[in-house]
C-alpha cells in the first residue's frame, strides 16, 4: 500500500494498570493537593516528597506532604473526572474531610 503511513496505536496505560486519585495533605502550607497516578500510592508520595517533578510543581513548595484519602478508579477517565471536580471546587470538600458521615455506625 503505498501512500499510506500506518500508525502503531500507542497505549499510555496496560490493561493491568490501577488508577488511583489522591489527595495528599500539608500541614506546613495547610493546604491539599489533588492527582492521580498508576504508580502505587507510596511511590507517589515519595516522588512528590524527593521533588521529582517539574520545578513548578505546587508539591515543591512543602516537604511534609501526606496521603490524606486516595479512591482506587475503574479507568483514568473516570480518576481524572473526579480530579478535576474536585479541583473546581476550590476546596476539599466536608464529606471527604468527614468520612465517618458517611458511616452506618
């Protein structure tokens, strides 16, 4: 077939890969920070800790960053949706900083 360029489809994710959100607290600048990664959650936190991201990276403005909650997602559409809702909010909300609301006991 001349002419015609085939691409190689490129997957970014495996099939096997698990999606997770996070949300990591600083008690320094009292503030949260939203993300969401295939990597396990404790690498994750210690790639943020080692400031291994780009320079901008809110991350870098604090070392005490801790995994406040985390939701293990189906795909990272869906991680990533949740991402940014949170993210327009501006805040973290109250049913997240409250679980036990959520509880039947």
């Amino acid at each position: 077939m001349d002419g015609f360029l085939f691409f190689q489809p490129v997957l970014l994710f495996s099939l096997m890969d698990r999606f997770f959100l996070y949300i990591l607290f600083s008690g320094k600048l009292n503030r949260f920070y939203t993300g969401v990664t295939t990597l396990e959650l404790e690498e994750r936190l210690e790639n943020h800790l080692l400031k291994k991201y780009r320079k901008l990276n809110f991350t870098q403005k604090a070392d005490d960053w801790t995994i406040f909650h985390f939701l293990e997602c189906d795909n990272f559409s869906l991680a990533r949706k949740i991402e940014l809702h949170i993210k327009r909010l501006k805040s973290i909300p109250p049913i997240i900083i409250t679980p036990h609301i959520c509880s039947p006991f």
